[in-house]
C-alpha cells in the first residue's frame, strides 16, 4: 500500500537557523496534508497542498509538493522556540479520506 | 466551537482486561477516525465511519478490538482483552465528509494514553 517517509527523522537546531522536511511517497498522490504535533499533544492541520508544484506559504512555513506529485517538503525560515513540535506529512491511502502519516520529524530548538 | 472531545484522557490497566475509549466529535462532522499512536511514529488509521457505517477497517485487528458509531455521532472504540503491545495513544478524529473525491481536513481530539501493564 501507499507509504510516505520522512526525513530526518530528528532535527536539533539553534534559535534563527532555517529547517527543512522531506515527505517522499512510493506513489503518485492526489494531494498532501501537513500536521504539527507538539510535545504532548495532538495533531493539528497546517495545510493542504493539491497542484503539482504548488508552493503555499504561511508566514515562516514554507510548503511544496513536488511536480511528479511523489515529494513534499515544508521549510521553515528562522526558526522559533514555539516551533518546536513533530512535523508529520499525510498522504491519501486508497481512499481519500484514509490518511496514511509519516512517521514526523521530530523538531527541537535551542534558544 | 468545541473541539473533538476524548475521554478518559489516561488509562492504566492490567494485561487481559478490557478497555473503552469514547469520543464525540465536533458537531455536524459526519466523518469519524480512530487513530493509535505509538511513541516517536505518525497516527495509524484503525478505523473510519461515515455517519454509522464503518468505511475502512481494515487496519483494526478484529480479534481484539471493536468500535462503534451507533447514531451516527458518538463513537467507542474498544479492546478485549488488552495486551502489553496495546500500549499507546489512541487517537479520535473528525471531518466533514464533503465527499466528492476530497480529502478533509482531520482535527485530532486530545487522545487517551493507554498503559497496558
């Protein structure tokens, strides 16, 4: 079935440097979901990406889905201690609604 | 506008015995999932409703775990009887379901963390 990886699966960075994500897929998608989950928390949606190459932004997360519509990557510029959390891409399973989530990136920030 | 709620939030019990979970999702989300998360993986999907009818639960090992969404509202997910690996968050979600070939947007309840000792 549809599987989606992640990379790294740990990233430790000082206060105001840049972080990157990779969601890579065995198979086409027809779209992309992101989640944030903070430590000891649930969860929760960032955003959706459908259009191949499409590039969406949300003040310092930066979102692409690749053109063959098989990667994804979320960046996040000058990183913040609130960002830190478990990053997890999300792609459809055989039906739409069947989510399949990598296993995150895990996010830590050094003030 | 209320979240997904989950209850109990923990749970601690002993090998063989039984467990329930409950969630209620948030108004008019016709869509209803069932996630375990283990520690340092991504949620696996055990199972989805739309309204009362189970769509995919293909992923729920059915010798030991049931679920149900008798009204099309609340749901139940349930474990007899628990083993050590059953250890884990167990995950509720819900979507409005506009169908139509979409993907939903999920939002996750708090979950119930379950220790199986």
């Amino acid at each position: 079935g549809q599987q989606v990886m992640q990379i790294p699966q740990y990233q430790h960075v000082q206060e105001g440097e840049d972080f990157t994500t990779y969601c890579n897929s065995s198979t086409t998608l027809s779209n992309i979901q992101w989640y944030k989950q903070r430590p000891g928390g649930h969860p929760v949606f960032l955003i959706q990406l459908v259009k191949s190459g499409e590039v969406k932004k949300q003040k310092r997360l930066t979102f692409q889905f690749g053109e063959a519509k098989k990667n994804s990557s979320l960046h996040i510029t000058a990183t913040q201690t609130t960002d830190v959390g478990t990053y997890f891409c999300a792609g459809p399973g055989f039906y739409n609604n069947d989510m399949r989530f990598g296993a995150g990136t895990r996010l830590t920030v050094k003030p | 506008e209320a979240g997904v709620v989950q209850s109990p939030r923990y749970k601690i019990i002993e090998k063989k015995q039984p467990v329930a979970f409950w969630c209620n999702p948030i108004s008019g989300h016709n869509t209803l999932y069932w996630y375990l998360q283990n520690l340092g993986q991504g949620p696996e999907l055990l199972i989805r409703y739309e309204n009362e009818e189970a769509v995919d639960d293909s992923q729920l090992p059915k010798d030991r775990f049931s679920a149900e969404r008798l009204k099309g509202v609340d749901s139940t997910l349930k474990i007899q009887p628990a083993e050590l690996g059953d250890s884990a968050v167990y995950l509720c979600a819900s979507s409005l379901g506009v169908g139509g070939g979409y993907t939903d947007t999920q939002y996750f309840g708090p979950g119930t963390r379950l220790t199986v000792l």
